[in-house]
C-alpha cells in the first residue's frame, strides 16, 4: 500500500486531550514496545521590553504537507517504526499551549527515540511554516529558530 | 498568456502589497527575482528562498510557463 501525503496541521492548539486520545489508540497495536513523544510548548520569552504572549502560525500548507511526506518516508525508510504521526498548529496558540506533537512508536525503544529526535529537528529546519510572536505590549516580532 | 503566480509569506508578505499576485511570465528565477527587485525594492535586503511549484531551488531554474512561485523567509516552526 501506498502511503499519501496526510494533513498535519490543526488549527490552535493541541489540546491535550487529543494527544492523551492518540496514545490510547495504539493500545491494540500489541507489536509495540516503545512510543516516543515531542511536545513542543509556546514559551514566554522575553522580547523588546515585553513578553511573548502567544504564537500565530502559518504555512505553505501545500509544500509543507508535501514535504513532510517527503521526510516521513525518510524516516520510515531509516527507522524500524510501527507508526509515526506529526501534528502542527495553525493559527494562534498561546504560551503554556502546545504547538507541535511528534509521535514514534516501535518495538523497542532506541529506534523511537531516535526517529522522534530526527523527524522534530527535520521539521524545524524543513518545513515552511513561520511563527509570529504577539508580545503583551501589542508588538509583533518573527521568531527565529535557533 | 502565461503568467507567474507569486505567493509571499511571513515577513515577506509583509512587505508587499499583496499575499498573493500574478506576475508576467520570466524566462528562469534569475530574471525572475531581478524584476521581483525592481518591482519591490524592499526585497532585496530581504533574505529568503525561492520554490517553484512547492519544490525549494538551490540555483537558477528554468521557468517553462505558469509556475506557482513561492517567497519563503527562513522557516520558524515548531
């Protein structure tokens, strides 16, 4: 079978009931062994006399759908995983609100540890998508991946 | 008529009148980004990549006729 590209993106914030959901439905995949997680959190950074109060995503949703594609097959083909799921805001999320979910799961455990680390850092660097900062004075600010 | 469609986004598409706009139609993304330069001054202290029908370009591409043409500024998810 083959696989298609999937959308990624929710709008808001992952709620954590969605990712408390998405660990449940891998209980009757009884061949794992291992999940592992990625949260990534809207943090309150310090910015230009104020502080960042929440981040306004947005994309080049059809590059970047293709895109991770492209990098989840990647991963597929380097890891022995049993599944593999990638969810990103869209839209405002606010700090304390998570913005990014990567989900590995496989036998044992250093194959989905491994991938979830290289599929979040593929992400970051691969994926057009920005994030504006909205800062408690009104201001707005870029962001910057370091 | 052939014609470009040219999509900013980020900082970029702050910097243009437009998200989203047609473009005449240009030989390769040399000429391409040259007359984006002359048309948009601002661009050119801009950094950002250039992709052609949602595939990123490393070095100058051919342009064959109604390209979808993507500004990116580096990217800043996660």
């Amino acid at each position: 079978m083959t696989r298609k590209p999937k959308n990624i993106f929710v709008e808001g914030p992952i709620s954590s009931e969605k990712i408390a959901q998405s660990i449940q439905n891998h209980s009757a995949k009884t061949n794992i062994g291992a999940h592992s997680i990625f949260l990534g959190q809207v943090r309150a950074d310090e910015k230009e006399g104020s502080v960042v109060s929440a981040i306004e995503y947005t994309a080049y949703e059809e590059m970047a759908l293709l895109k991770a594609f492209e990098i989840r097959e990647a991963i597929f083909e380097k890891y022995e995983l049993t599944c593999m799921h990638i969810y990103h805001s869209l839209g405002e999320v606010k700090t304390g609100e998570i913005c990014l979910f990567v989900f590995t799961s496989s036998k044992h455990r250093e194959m989905a540890i491994d991938a979830c680390e290289e599929l979040v850092e593929r992400i970051k660097n691969e994926l057009p998508v920005w994030g504006k900062e909205l800062l408690e004075n009104q201001g707005e600010k870029w962001k910057v991946n370091t | 008529m052939e014609k470009l469609t040219v999509k900013a986004f980020g900082i970029i598409a702050e910097k243009l009148p437009e998200q989203e706009f047609y473009f005449p139609q240009q030989q390769d993304t040399e000429e391409l980004l040259n007359s984006l330069y002359d048309e948009y001054p601002d661009l050119r202290n801009m950094d950002f990549s250039l992709a052609v029908n949602q595939q990123l370009i490393q070095q100058n591409t051919r342009l064959r006729g109604n390209e979808e043409i993507a500004l990116l500024p580096p990217f800043s998810g996660g």
